[in-house]
C-alpha cells in the first residue's frame, strides 16, 4: 500500500463516494460539497505518489476517468433529489458534463499519438545524433500527467453548478461551465501544433540508420551489455567506472528504456534498443568482445553474432548459487576475481570448463580503503547489510527473517557501545511480505534508538559540541545536491528522451565537475550526523563501498556483499541462517572462512565485537588477508591492469577467430566458382553449348556459399 499516508488517502476515497451518494440522496448540499472535495484531494494525492491503489484500480476499470464520470453523476443525482429535475440548470449540467467529459477523447488521441511520435527505437547518451534533426519535445506543462490535468479541469463547472443550487440564478453554472469547456479546448488545441511533421522525430529507419553511421564512425571495440528489471540497474551501474578505464573503445548497450536514467554520468558512449530486431540487425562488426554482468533471456540477441567473443562478467563474486549458473556455458569465457571463482565452478562441474576461465581481480574495489585495525572513532562502527530474502523461501538465502532483528537488538544493546549503521539490499521485501515487515521493524529499532541515544547526557554533550560542523555538512550538502541536479540534466528542462539522447554528449569538464562534487556530497554527508548516531541508508547513495569505509566491521550474509568487504581487511562476521553448523557452513561457502559466525540468536556477537573493538582480540587477520588473495585476486597488478590485459587478449582471439574464418570463407568461396566453371566448360549429354551458356549465366550470379564472386574475391 505504501507509505501511512497513502493509507490514510485511500480510505477516504473509499469511503469519500459512498458518502457523497448518500449526501446526494438525502440530499444534503453541504455533506455532498465536503464528501467531493475529500475524493478530489484524496485521488490527486494518490496519483501524485504513484500509489500501488492506482494501478490495482485500474486493473479492475475503476481509474482515475470512472472517479470523475461517477462524481459528476452525483452531482446530477443530487440537482434532480433537489427537485431541479425540471430545471434549466439541470439540463444545462447534464450538457456541460457530456461535452466536458466528450473532450477527454480528442484530447488523449492526441497526445498518445504525440508521445508515439516523440519515441525513438534507441535511447542514447553520449552518442552524436545532431544529423538526425530531432525538435524540441513539447512543453512538459502540455504531455505531463496531461489525463489528469485534462480531468481536472471540470472543477469549474462543478463548483460552479453547486453554487447556483444556492443562489437565484444560474449566471455562476454558464460560467463555470464556460471557464471548464473553454480550458478543455484550449488544452486540446494546443497539442495540435505538435503533430506536425516539422515536430516530430526521425522515423525509426532514419534513426537505426543514423545510429550505424555513428557506429562506423566510433567503431566500439568492447561492449557491457545488460537487460533487467528497474531494481537491478547496480548490477550495470557497478561496471560503468571499469568501462570508463578500459583501454579500448567501450559502448553500453541497454534493452531497457527505464535503466538509462539510473545510470548517471558517463563518459562511455549508452545505446538502448528495447526491440530485438532492431539490436540484431545493428551494425556490431567492429565489436571484438562482449561482458555480460547478467544471465537474462535477453542475452541471446546479441549472443548469436559470432565476430565477437562472448564473457560473463557477472555483478558480484559470492558462494551463492547464482554464482555457478549452468547458463554460463554459453560464454566464451567467464572471468572470475580470483582462484575462487575458478575452483567454485570446477566443484559444481556445470560444463564450464577451467581454461575458459579467466581471473581478472574486482575493478571496483579499488575504492574500498583497507583498514587500519583500530576504529576511526571512539566507539566502533558496525555495518549490518543484508541481502534480500531470494526468489524461495530457503532459510540461508538471508539473516533478515531469522537472525535480523536478533542482531540489530545485539548491536543496540551491546555492553561497549557500538554504532550501528544498516543498509539492507535494495530487493528487500520485494518478494516476500516477511521480509518487508521484518525491514520494517528494524528500519523502527535503529530509529528508535537513535532517539534515545541522543537523550542520553553523553551523547547530547557530542551533539552540541558538533552541532556546528553539522549544520557546515548539511549547507553543503544542500548546494551540492542543487549543483548536481543542474549538472545532471543537460539541455533544457522539460526534454524528453528524444531530446535528452541529442543533447546527452560527453563533455570531461562537467564530467570531472560531477565526480568532485560526488566526493563532497559523501564526505559531508557523514558530516552531517554524528559519529555516535545509528542510521539506516537505503538508496543509491551513499554507495555501499563508502558504508564499508565508514564502518570498522560488517554483519552481512552469503552474497558478493562479503567478497567485497574482504578486500578492507576489516573484521566480519556471517550468519548460518540455515543452522548447518559453523563448520560445514565454512566448508560450504568459501567468503566466511574468515568470518566470526553468528547462529540466529546472535549470540556471537560479542567475539565480533571484541575484534572490531580491540586488534589484540582479533584472531582472524591473517586468515583475512589470505582470503582476500584467494577471493580477489593479487593487488599486483592491479585489478583493472588484469581487466584491460584479458580485454586485449580475447580481443585478439576474435581478431584472429574473424580472419582465419573469413580466409576460409574466401577460400571455400573459390573453389565453389572454380566448379561452376568446370561446370561450365563440359556440358551435359544433350546440351548444347548455347544452352549451357544461358544456365550458367544464371547459375554463376551467386556461389554455393550464397556470396557474390567479386565479393569472395
């Protein structure tokens, strides 16, 4: 349902039409006027926040134009139960609400046929499309939420046919009305001016057309390509700042319009084809290399061009099952962080066979910091970052039902004070109603004993001596969010994705300005509170890694979460959600052999604690610092230097697979117009040599490999 508001706005209009039927029939003026208003404000609310109420009212034929078409009929019910039935104001409503209502379809014809030709078969970013013509979008004022607005201007004429039951004469009805009728034609005829050719975007030949000579023209040699849900767009996001240091000619390709947006700013050129025809018919003949951060159906559409090798990258490095997929052995190659990705497939023996496994190390670690054994501040931060509850119900896919608030109580309560900060995955709840009640609860604990915390003497001593900085972190958090908002929308405001793909081209200095302003935003924003005050983050920002940074030890799950944290060298510790016992729960997941491991009571929490605490008390550094090899890879040469050396060799494989290919192709191309000729040279029994001439002149058009002569040549 969402947010306690949105409940609050969807009892009201649930009741709100029921009681305005009952004004009407009593009828009472004065309750009909409060319970319309109620449905007015409630809907508008409703549609306002996206609410989950509109979509399922819509399912059922009961949206937003039935709520409007109802209550105008009420309104009529309640003239005709005020004895107006036989008045002029009683037809003159009835008449106003029929034209008003009758607009509503010029009006959306036109601007879904508006929309229609404002969409392009690609989204772009950093991609020159300025020879494709493409105008201005329409105001936003005119095509955003433009049902609603179109809706809503009955209130006119509605306030104004309820005036005139109170008054003597019905001058207030015709002028309500008119002010309705004339908004809706104005509205409608303002949306003509944009159907016309001059005002619409390339056709989708043009546009495919334009993008091939673009590609000719850049010749990408490595592409990230990636289709999911809205949710997984990190699964992309977190492989933008390798494609940036690649030393190659990277593209991004995308299948889905929602994920260019989440995105951000980059400098590598983005391409978004939602159609699977128009991707395989794409001029991809320079790309040498493909990764693939994600085993999705759509993969195939681009996993059929055989002039480039094929990687699965994957979005994290875990001993999750995911991480061993039997699908990956339609790849070319599947490139792991260290020697544990290679041993976790040759111990599922699902068919990928180790010498197409490749370690490569974790480009975007190299923001973790390492730490130094000792926490940053005078009490210990503690990061619990769970993962979500999974697509079924098995016990160890995460510690949030189980173990979750065992924790977090343990960390609130825990006799040397800790700071807790959790950061849940972003998936949390989405499946399982469990999962989002226990998040719920806990988001409610770290809350509250936020609040209470800051009450304690101490504590409050802290907060006044640091109130101050505090205040210095949130002004510059508020002009650096107001200076990001500029900078991350080029062009005018108002564009749509048509205009926004011609304006979006990479420019280093607004790039370079954004990336230091990011820097600001997270070094104030732990600023801002302080080091004493339990917080939960959700969102994308602050970044994971930068939770890691600030934390001094991690409470997390089986998932790339903990792989990743390894590479800080701080402690961690593990919850055996399904209770096979520490031992076998090591034996079974590589990431937490390092790790201190919590049953679901968490009542080992007090050993994880000690180690953050105290490096005296921490057993487990040096089996850390082997795992982190054994995970990630060596830090000599770096990871990206591992990246970029893999990238240049598989490049060269398809370099070297494309000419030999086409050397036989050449060749097999030869020989078959070498037949034909000898062919040719010998007719049939009962042929005659004019005969022969007339067949072979059609025969040799095409050789049995289906190429031009000229062209095999």
């Amino acid at each position: 349902m969402g947010s306690g508001s949105e409940l609050v706005a969807a009892v009201l209009l649930g009741l709100g039409f029921p009681c305005a039927l009952i004004a009407a029939l009593i009828p009472s003026f004065w309750g009909f006027v409060a319970a319309a208003v109620v449905t007015y404000v409630a809907d508008w609310y409703l549609h306002q926040r996206g609410s989950y109420l509109v979509n399922r009212l819509n399912k059922i034929k009961f949206g937003l134009p039935m709520h409007f078409l109802v209550r105008q009929l009420l309104l009529v019910l309640l003239l005709s139960r005020l004895n107006l039935a036989d008045q002029t104001l009683f037809y003159l409503a009835v008449g106003g609400f029929l034209l008003i209502f009758g607009l509503q379809a010029p009006h959306g014809a036109l601007a879904t046929l508006i929309r229609l030709r404002r969409t392009m078969p690609v989204v772009t970013r950093n991609v020159d499309l300025y020879g494709l013509k493409i105008p201005d979008a329409p105001p936003k004022l005119l095509l955003r939420r433009s049902s609603e607005k179109m809706l809503h201007l009955d209130i006119p004429a509605v306030a104004g046919v309820l005036a005139a039951t109170r008054m003597d004469t019905d001058v207030v009805a015709y002028v309500g009305l008119g002010v309705s009728v004339g908004l809706a034609v104005l509205y409608t005829a303002a949306l003509f001016r944009y159907i016309r050719a001059s005002r619409r975007v390339p056709t989708a030949a043009k546009v495919l057309k334009g993008i091939d000579a673009w590609l000719n023209e850049y010749r990408p040699t490595v592409v990230l390509y990636f289709s999911g849900s809205k949710e997984s767009a990190y699964q992309v996001k977190m492989w933008i700042e390798t494609m940036e240091q690649l030393e190659a000619r990277p593209l991004i390709i995308l299948r889905e319009r929602y994920i260019v947006p989440q995105l951000g700013e980059t400098s590598v050129p983005v391409i978004c084809v939602p159609g699977g025809i128009h991707l395989m018919n794409m001029d991809l003949s320079t790309v040498r290399v493909a990764l693939y951060p994600a085993n999705v159906g759509k993969n195939i559409h681009i996993l059929r061009v055989p002039t480039m090798k094929h990687v699965f990258i994957g979005h994290g490095d875990s001993d999750k099952v995911a991480s061993v997929n039997p699908f990956s052995k339609v790849y070319d190659e599947v490139w792991t962080a260290g020697r544990a990705g290679r041993d976790r497939y040759a111990l599922a023996d699902i068919g990928v066979r180790d010498e197409d496994i490749v370690e490569v190390g974790r480009p975007q670690l190299a923001s973790i910091k390492t730490g130094t054994g000792t926490p940053k501040n005078p009490i210990p931060t503690v990061l619990y970052a769970p993962t979500w509850e999974g697509w079924d119900d098995n016990p160890g896919n995460t510690s949030l039902l189980l173990a979750g608030e065992n924790i977090v109580k343990g960390l609130l309560n825990a006799e040397r004070p800790v700071r807790l900060i959790y950061k849940p995955h972003p998936f949390t709840g989405t499946r399982s109603a469990k999962a989002k009640a226990v998040h719920t609860r806990i988001m409610a604990m770290v809350d509250k004993a936020a609040a209470a915390r800051a009450a304690e003497p101490r504590w409050a001593k802290e907060a006044a001596a640091a109130q101050a900085d505090q205040a210095a972190a949130q002004a510059t958090l508020a002009r650096v969010q107001a200076r990001l908002a500029e900078l991350s929308k080029p062009g005018r405001a108002g564009g749509d994705e048509s205009e926004v793909s011609r304006v979006s081209l990479a420019d280093p200095q607004r790039l370079a300005e954004i990336k230091s302003l990011r820097a600001e935003w997270n070094d104030a924003y732990w600023r801002s509170f302080g080091w004493w005050e339990h917080k939960t983050v959700t969102g994308s920002q602050p970044h994971l890694y930068d939770c890691f940074n600030e934390a001094d030890g991690m409470v997390s799950d089986i998932s790339s979460v903990v792989s990743d944290f390894i590479a800080s060298g701080k402690p961690y510790a593990v919850t055996d959600s399904a209770e096979v016992g520490a031992e076998e729960f090591k034996r079974q997941n590589t990431a937490v052999r390092a790790a201190v491991i919590l049953s679901n009571d968490a009542a080992e929490l007090g050993e994880f604690l000690d180690a953050v605490a105290d490096p005296a008390a921490d057993a487990l550094t040096d089996a850390r610092r082997e795992l982190k090899r054994y995970l990630l890879g060596p830090d000599e040469p770096t990871s990206i230097e591992q990246f970029n050396a893999a990238v240049a060799a598989l490049a060269a494989r398809s370099e070297a697979r494309n000419a030999g290919s086409g050397q036989q192709l050449v060749e097999l191309s030869m020989d078959d117009v070498a037949d034909v000729a000898a062919e040719d040279a010998a007719p049939g029994e009962g042929e005659s040599a004019a005969g022969t001439e007339s067949e072979t002149g059609t025969e040799t058009g095409t050789t049995a490999a289906g190429l031009d002569p000229s062209v095999a040549r």
